[in-house]
C-alpha cells in the first residue's frame, strides 16, 4: 500500500479493485466470445459468427457516415478481430492489474467509440434492445466506470502493477545501499 491509497479505507480500496475486476472481467467475455468460432447456443446449436457489419451499418451519431464507410465487406474481418482482441487486451489489463493506466485507456477508447455510434436520442425501446435509453445506455456508464478505475489509480491498491512496483522500490533500495 503507497501512500496515495493511505487515505482510502480498505472497503474503498477493494470496492475499487473489484469494480476494476468486474469490469475486466466484461470486457474479456464479451472479446472472447467474439473470438470463438463457432459460437453455441444455450441449446448447443452452432450461431453465427461475430461480425460488426450491422453495427457499422445502423451506426448513427457525430461519426456514422465514417462507421459506416468502414462497414464495407474487405474491412470487417479485420474491424471483427481488432475489437475482440482489443476487448480481450483490455479485459486482462484490469483484472490483472496490469498496466492499468493503459487498460483503462484502451477500454474507454472502446466505449467512447461504441457510444459514439450509437448515441441514444429516442428513449424509446428498440427492437433487439434490452430497455429504452435516452442518452445515458450501459456504454457511457461503463466508461464512466473505467474513468473511476483509471482516476483512483488502482494499479496502486492492487495486482500485477502493484508488485512491480515495489519490486523497482525495492531493487532502487538495495542499490542504493
């Protein structure tokens, strides 16, 4: 513990770590399941592979005559396979604490980028929707989430960033001696 985390109470720190955890854990699923091909259903029938082009194509917002450009056929396995694995890369960083800043980066950029094409406006229930949005959707307040990891610094409290660090403390300790 550093300490910047001295002055947050324990159940602080782990609320922290384990938001950054849940959230890690989304973003892993949610790319791995993009990966895997076939994908099966809960009946163990084959579904169709994951693909971007009906995001791409229904994307509306500042920016959606660009994602829309970028829904022509020869780009889509190469938009499919960046976002899972980019999911996936994410993912790992949180629940791992692992580079942690640049996870939380990484992830933000993904949910700017996934709002962005899709802001709700209607705050009417969309077909293939699970309830009705008007501006505010489980994107934003995802990214709003992953801004708290990221601003709370929570590599620091916990994970792979953690021992690394106190590892360099420790070898710039010994060699100063």
């Amino acid at each position: 513990m550093t300490s910047e985390t001295h002055r947050f109470s324990g159940i602080q720190q782990t609320a922290l770590v384990v938001l950054r955890t849940a959230i890690g854990w989304h973003f892993v699923y949610e790319g791995y399941t993009k990966l895997i091909d076939p994908a099966w259903s809960r009946a163990g029938a084959p579904l169709a592979p994951f693909s971007s082009l009906g995001y791409l194509q229904a994307a509306g917002g500042p920016l959606g005559d660009l994602f829309r450009w970028l829904a022509q056929p020869a780009w889509i396995p190469w938009i499919d396979s960046t976002v899972a694995i980019a999911l996936v890369i994410a993912g790992l960083s949180l629940m791992l604490g692992l580079l942690t800043q640049i996870g939380c980066a990484l992830a933000m950029s993904l949910l700017a980028i996934f709002y962005i094409s899709a802001i709700p406006l209607s705050g009417v229930a969309q077909p293939n929707a699970e309830g009705a949005y008007l501006i505010v959707n489980k994107n934003l307040i995802e990214l709003f989430a992953v801004a708290t990891v990221m601003a709370f610094r929570t590599g620091r409290i916990a994970g792979l960033d953690l021992l690394f660090r106190r590892r360099r403390m420790i070898t710039t300790a010994e060699t100063r001696i």
